[in-house]
C-alpha cells in the first residue's frame, strides 16, 4: 500500500548518490552515508516552516493557560462541559492544539519509508532489484564501509555474527547512543516550552512519560540499519540547532515573564534597599525626637464665671 512512498524515498536516495559520485567512490560510505545525511538535510530544511508554525502555535497554547486553567477550576465536575469551553476558546483565538504535533507527522512517513528502503536493501538477494533501485546499486550499497561497518547493518546482528563484527558493533552502537541522547534533549527542550499543568491534568503525566521513554527508544535502534541510525543522529541533531536558534528568537511566555520579573528584581531589591537605607533617618527622626521634649498638650480650662464684688452684684456704689 505505501510503495509508492518507499519507491520515493528510493528514488530521491538515487538521484543524490548519483550527485555525490560525480566527487567520491560511487561504491563508498561516503557517497550512500552522504545521500542518506543529505536527503534528512534538504527534508529538514523543507520542514522549518512547519517548526515555526508550531513554535507560534506554541506560544499561543501559554497565552491561553491560564484562562484554561480557570475553566478546569471552573468545570472541574462537568468533563463534557469543560472540553466544549476549551475547545471554544481555542475556536475563538485561532489556536489549535494539533499544530504542534505537524513536524511529527511528516517526519514519520519519511522514518518509516527510509527504514523500509534500508531493511530492503539489507534483505535483499544477489540480483535483486526492490523499490525502483536496480540489483547494481543495491550490491553497491550493501558493501558500502563506514568506518568498518555497513549501510545495512545493525548492532543486533554484529553481535549476533560469528565471528563478531566489532567495528560494526562499536559504529552501530555509538549511533544507538547518540540518537537516544539526542532524542531525549530533544523532548526535554521541547517539554520546558509546554504550559505548565496541574498534577491532575493528563497530559501532565503524557509528558513526564515522554521523556522517560526517550531513552527507551534507544532499544528499537539496536535492530536500526546503520543507515536508518544516520538518518536519526542527522535529523536529532538538527532539530537541537533548530530549537536552539528558534527558541532563542521566540522565548516562551513564561520565560518572558521570568526575564522581566528577573529585570525587576533590581528595582525591588533597589527599593528594599532604599527602606534599608530610610531605616537609619527613621532612627534619627525618632532619635531627635526622643531628644526634644515632647510638647505640652494645651490643658482645657473651663471658664467659670468671676465672682462679683458685691457692690456690682447689688447695684450700689461702693464706698
């Protein structure tokens, strides 16, 4: 059913192998290593559009968690309602929560038609021709050398051999190491940038589970075609640079928030010490005070009326 996505792959594999002999030993590592390093460069470059969709489709995702929070809180009873709210309020923002999982999705169906290409020409019988490629090219990249070990072979079947293929062993198994190491900084970087959630929350516990299988993945790439592994150190290494130059260009929200509370910190920290240094003129001001005598309150006297003589009092003069 997908032949014609392995015919593809096969194809653009051909047409840079068949550059890349103009330079080097059409029969070498270099040239089918080489192909296989440059069609993961060309379909890298292909995707950054796509990676800087999903950088903004990220950083509208922050924007809106806090009022997505609210609406747990506020519907934390009423699962059907509250999935209806946020989905509204995604609708009414222009947000789509699938954006960020694009780059994922069409790098799969490139992983697994460059696996099945590999796996082929691994597998593949003296005169036979499988996915457009003929029988020659097929021998050629069977007995290609890279360091020792071949496009087709994997760290399971080195140590399997008798006698054991130790280049092969040590190529596959630095590979094997890397893009597990590569894979998990990857989901690592790509976690820190995701809102932060409640403990409740179930993708809480998917991306905790995501980058504790990170290093898992590095099992699978034990049975990896040498060649299949190239294509994961390449593309991994690539999506680290890319996270690094993007990420530094597009800072996620909260780490905006935190840069600036970091750049007020001075102006906080800047007016504790103006407290601290209005501390000792308050001291002074209470200082001086208790030196200066407190001022008297004006003591209230009631007027009485003054006692007339009695010569007032009766009219008479005195005499």
């Amino acid at each position: 059913m997908l032949d014609w996505l392995y015919e593809l792959v096969a194809q653009l594999i051909i047409w840079i192998h068949s550059g890349l002999s103009t330079v080097v030993d059409p029969d070498s590592g270099w040239a089918w290593g080489g192909s296989i390093i440059l069609l993961t460069v060309c379909l890298r470059l292909l995707m950054v559009p796509l990676f800087v969709k999903q950088i903004h489709a990220s950083r509208k995702m922050q924007e809106l968690n806090p009022q997505v929070q609210a609406l747990r809180k506020k519907y934390k009873n009423d699962r059907q309602r509250l999935n209806q709210e946020v989905m509204k309020l995604y609708q009414e923002h222009g947000a789509n929560p699938l954006s960020g999982c694009l780059p994922l999705l069409v790098q799969m169906p490139v992983f697994i038609g460059l696996f099945q290409v590999l796996n082929g020409i691994s597998n593949a019988k003296e005169g036979e021709s499988k996915f457009g490629m003929s029988a020659e090219l097929i021998r050629s990249a069977q007995h290609a050398d890279i360091l020792g070990a071949a496009i087709p072979d994997t760290f399971l079947k080195a140590v399997g051999a008798d006698p054991i293929g130790w280049s092969a062993v040590v190529v596959t198994g630095i590979a094997v190491a890397i893009s597990s190491t590569t894979t998990f900084f990857t989901m690592r970087a790509s976690m820190k940038r995701q809102p932060v959630m409640d403990s409740d929350n179930p993708m809480f516990a998917a991306q905790k589970i995501m980058v504790v299988l990170a290093p898992v993945f590095g099992l699978f790439g034990l049975g990896f075609p040498l060649g299949v592994l190239m294509y994961w150190v390449t593309s991994n290494t690539w999506t680290l640079a890319q996270q690094h130059y993007i990420y530094s260009k597009y800072p996620p929200i909260n780490a905006t928030a935190n840069g600036d509370g970091k750049g007020a910190a001075p102006a906080r920290g800047a007016g504790k010490g103006s407290g601290a240094a209005a501390a000792p003129a308050k001291g002074k001001i209470r200082k001086d005070a208790a030196a200066q005598p407190e001022p008297e309150r004006p003591k209230v006297v009631r007027q009485q009326p003054s006692r007339k003589p009695r010569s007032k009092r009766s009219g008479s003069s005195k005499r």
